[in-house]
C-alpha cells in the first residue's frame, strides 16, 4: 500500500503543479498552498462559482490580502 499512497500523492502534486501553471497564465495570483485549498473545497462539494465570487469578494475588501497569503 505505500506505493499506492506515494502514487496518489505524486499524482495530486502533478495536478496541482498543472493547475498553479494555469493559475499563473490567468493571473490570478493564486499560490500553490491556496490552489490546493481551493481544489480541497470544490472536491466536497463547494460550489465553483461560489467559491471564485467569496475570493473576489475578499480581495476587494482586503486588497492587501493578495500579497500576503496568495488570496
């Protein structure tokens, strides 16, 4: 079993590598730690839209926060 556990880890590295070169290509100013959150949530089942609309909402609230934490 811990090969399949190094495989499963190594996998959700791989995709969250993908999705962070994504990210950057968007600008989105989201990091790796804050894309793997994201994914996290959308996995149990938060809605995406949802999702995108409260990071919006945080950022123009707390425009300091993108810098700080990847939000």
């Amino acid at each position: 079993m811990p090969a399949a556990d190094d495989s499963k880890r190594k996998a959700a590295r791989e995709t969250i590598d993908i999705l962070h070169e994504i990210s950057t290509l968007l600008n989105t100013h989201l990091d790796r730690q804050s894309l793997s959150y994201c994914v996290s949530l959308i996995e149990n089942g938060v809605n995406p839209e949802a999702l995108a609309n409260v990071i919006k909402d945080l950022r123009q609230h707390n425009p300091q926060q993108r810098s700080d934490n990847g939000l």
